[in-house]
C-alpha cells in the first residue's frame, strides 16, 4: 500500500468530532458561521409563526440552526475528506452537542419574547 492509499485509509477510518472539524475549519469561521446561522434561525422563527401560526419545537430548532451551519462550513469539510466517507451526519450531531446549551438560551429568549 502507497502513502497515498494508507492517508485514504486513516481518513475513512477517522470519527469526526470537534477536533476533526478544527483541523478544517478555523475556530473564527466555526463561530462565525455558527453566530450567522443563529441569527439567521432567530429571524425564521418569527416568520414561521407569522405564516404558519404555531411556533417550532427546540428540536427542530437546533436542527435548523446547525445545517444552517454546515452549510456555511461545507466546502472546508467537504473539499478535505475523502469521497467516501459519509460525514454530514456525524458532524451535524458533533456540533448540536457542541453548541446545544447555546442553541437552547436562544431559543428560550426568543420564547419569551412572545
């Protein structure tokens, strides 16, 4: 097996945790694009209550908030991993323990502001 093949290997075999996503993406990006996302979920909730007349869950909030996030994380994550490996999932439940306390005062802020 070459140098290249055994790195593929290593990656494949790699568990994606924080510190997999900050050899990637640098901590001011994370946080930034975590902020944005944030802030960009905060504003949806009022609109899904103004269109739809019910208000989301917790749950579905931070699911909105941390793809949001991925979202803006992707290329770094994508373009460093091999093909093969299936990291979405693993990174979305990395950073929702990650930034849940955070997701959570958010979200109960802008409850009560009802």
């Amino acid at each position: 097996m070459n140098l290249q093949e055994s790195i593929r290997k290593v990656l494949r075999e790699e568990t994606i945790n924080l510190t997999t996503i900050l050899r990637r993406v640098h901590p001011y990006e994370l946080e930034r694009e975590f902020e944005e996302s944030l802030d960009i979920t905060s504003n949806w909730f009022f609109r899904f209550i103004e269109k739809n007349g019910s208000i989301i869950n917790l749950d579905r909030f931070i699911n909105v908030a941390i793809s949001s996030t991925i979202d803006g994380i992707h290329y770094d994550l994508y373009s460093t991993l091999p093909e093969d490996v299936q990291w979405y999932e693993d990174v979305k439940e990395t950073l929702k323990d990650y930034y849940k306390d955070r997701i959570k005062t958010r979200y109960e802020k802008l409850i009560s502001e009802l």
